[in-house]
C-alpha cells in the first residue's frame, strides 16, 4: 500500500478520536465524574475528568464524523485518496471509545498516586487510541478491518505520540493547559 494513503486514512479515520480530549478541556468543569468519590484512599478519577467535559468531547468527536462524512467527496478530490467515511455506529462509539480511554487512564494514574496533570508517557499519548480502537471495531467490524489494515495501525501508533505531544505544547503555549505534556 502507498504510504501517503495509509498516512491519509490513519490521519483521517483517527481525527473523530483525537478531537474529543481536547474538546473536554475546553468545555469541561463542573460535577466530577466520579462525583468525588474514592477508592483505597484515592479519588476514582480526580476533579479532571467531568461530565460536561465528557459529554461535550464525545459530542466534538461526533459531530467531526458528520462533517468528515460530509466532506468525503472534497476530501477526496483534494488528497487524490480515497478516505473512509464513518458509520453511525463508528460516529456514536468511536469519540465514546476515545473518552472512555481517557478516563480509564486517568483510574490508572490515580491508583498508581499520580496527581492531576502528572505524565505517564505512553500511557497519556495512546489511552485515547486504546479506547476508541476496540469501540469501534465493535461498533462496526468490517469498517474496522477496511480502514485499519496493519500499516495504518502501524501509523496510528507512531504517529499519534507526535501529534499529542504537538497539541499539548500549543495549547499549553495558548494558556490552556497548565503543563505542556
């Protein structure tokens, strides 16, 4: 397979997964998820992780999958590749997966006693990837196995460290992180 085409697709078949975290920041706050309860002495998730900031990056992820969906033939003619379009099922769970990885990551970091905000490298760069993969190849199986052959995987896995360590650092430089990993 041509690698600007498996670029192409893992970037483009990954962005309905790597929209919802960021999006979470920007729109979170308010009632914890874990609604400020613990567990061996330790919050469960820790004021980071917040219903809105869950809903409203779940819906960011989403909500890119219809415009994706509606961009395809664009897309297409501009890249000169042909790029995945997303089922309903892919367009519901495959944001969901990304968060739910995020808040399992985030379990982790609070049992191993890291506060909010401390790296856990790799961990941080692919929990997202983690959760969003499987939910969709649930969701949908075929288009799992159409669009994520073993070289965009490969891509996804490499590539997507980059891109997270990238965003953090702008947004960090733009005042909206408090740590630029």
């Amino acid at each position: 397979m041509d690698p600007y085409v498996v670029v192409v697709t893992a970037l483009w078949a990954m962005l309905p997964a790597y929209l919802p975290n960021s999006a979470a920041v920007l729109g979170g706050g308010g009632r914890p998820l874990d609604l400020g309860y613990s567990l061996w002495g330790r919050r469960l998730l820790g004021d980071g992780k917040s219903l809105r900031g869950t809903l409203v990056g779940w819906a960011a992820g989403a909500g890119l999958a219809l415009v994706l969906n509606a961009l395809v033939p664009t897309a297409e003619d501009l890249l000169g590749v042909a790029v995945p379009e997303f089922p309903l099922a892919v367009v519901l769970f495959f944001p969901l997966g990304a968060m739910l990885g995020d808040i399992a990551a985030s379990f982790l970091k609070r049992r191993l006693d890291r506060k909010r905000g401390a790296p856990l490298p790799v961990v941080d760069q692919l929990d997202f990837v983690v959760g969003s993969l499987p939910l969709a190849y649930l969701a949908a199986p075929e288009w799992f196995q159409d669009t994520f052959t073993g070289p965009v995987l490969l891509v996804v896995v490499v590539v997507t460290p980059v891109i997270h360590l990238a965003a953090n650092r702008l947004a960090y430089e733009l005042g909206l992180k408090d740590q630029p990993w």
